[in-house]
C-alpha cells in the first residue's frame, strides 16, 4: 500500500473516488478499507466526512 500524499476527502453516501484505507474526519476516529465506486458509509448511523489515508 502507498500512502495518500495529498488529502481526498469524501463525504457519506458519495461514491467512493478511490481505493483504499479511508478514516473518518471527527471526534472519534476509525478506519476502513473502502473500493472504488462503492458508497461511502455511515459511522455510528451518522453521515461523516472521510479522508483517504493510504491508497491501495
């Protein structure tokens, strides 16, 4: 895996730009491995803005 030089984020429900390790941007973090062109998800029931960590 490479990590992300520059940051891309993406918000919950959006398609997912790109593959990888994405975390969650907010008071609790966690991560996940999301494909490309799948939905990005909620964290807890709640739309969340994530930002891709390392690309894969």
């Amino acid at each position: 895996m490479i990590p992300c030089p520059s940051p891309i984020i993406c918000s919950t429900g959006f398609l997912c730009p790109a593959s990888g390790i994405w975390e969650s941007i907010g008071a609790f973090k966690t991560t996940s491995p999301i494909s490309k062109g799948t939905k990005m998800p909620a964290y807890c029931g709640k739309k969340i803005q994530w930002k891709l960590v390392q690309i894969g």
